[in-house]
C-alpha cells in the first residue's frame, strides 16, 4: 500500500514518551490509529446491533422458514445447516442473545 506523509501535532512530552518506549514514531502511531479504528468499528457495530434499522428488525422476527419460502424454487434446506452454530433470537433493546424463543 503506497504511504502518505502526513503532519500531526503532539505535545512535547507525548513525543517523550513515545521515544522512551519505540525508535519507529511512524510504526507506534499507526499501531495506535489501527487500534483505534478497530476500537470504533467495535462500537459502531456494536450500537447497530443495539439499535437495528427497522427493516432489519422486520427480518429478525420473519425467521428463516418465512424468509425461505420466499425465494424462488431450488431446496433451500441445503442452505443452512441447522446443526452448526449456535441458537440465536432478536430481543428489541438488547440484540442478538443466545436461546431459542
């Protein structure tokens, strides 16, 4: 992936203890930017399963043999295997939560 120079500002002493503890400035601060964004998708992700978009709520509660009798032909039973994974269920304000209705 081509690099692109950028110019942050930091206070002195922040810069100190950066040098105290890494030689690459570069390497430790996109370290600590790839945590961070990593940090942010977790909570975004986090705050859409808390608060889902109403259509993807509608879709929760259809279920999967609703949901598969509406595609078109073929055997859809080939599509999910039933036995892997883990029973999961939709409760409104909290989320996926692990049970069966």
């Amino acid at each position: 992936m081509p690099a692109a120079r950028i110019t942050v500002t930091l206070p002195a002493e922040v810069v100190e203890d950066i040098d105290r503890r890494e030689r690459n400035r570069s390497r430790f601060i996109l370290d600590a930017i790839r945590r961070e964004l990593k940090r942010r998708q977790r909570e975004e992700l986090r705050r859409s399963l808390e608060n889902p978009h109403p259509d993807t709520s509608e879709l929760a509660d259809a279920g999967f043999d609703e949901w598969a009798a509406r595609l078109p032909g073929g055997e859809v039973s080939t599509l999910v295997d039933h036995k892997k994974g883990k029973a999961v269920r939709w409760v409104r304000g909290r989320g996926w939560i692990e049970g069966k209705r």
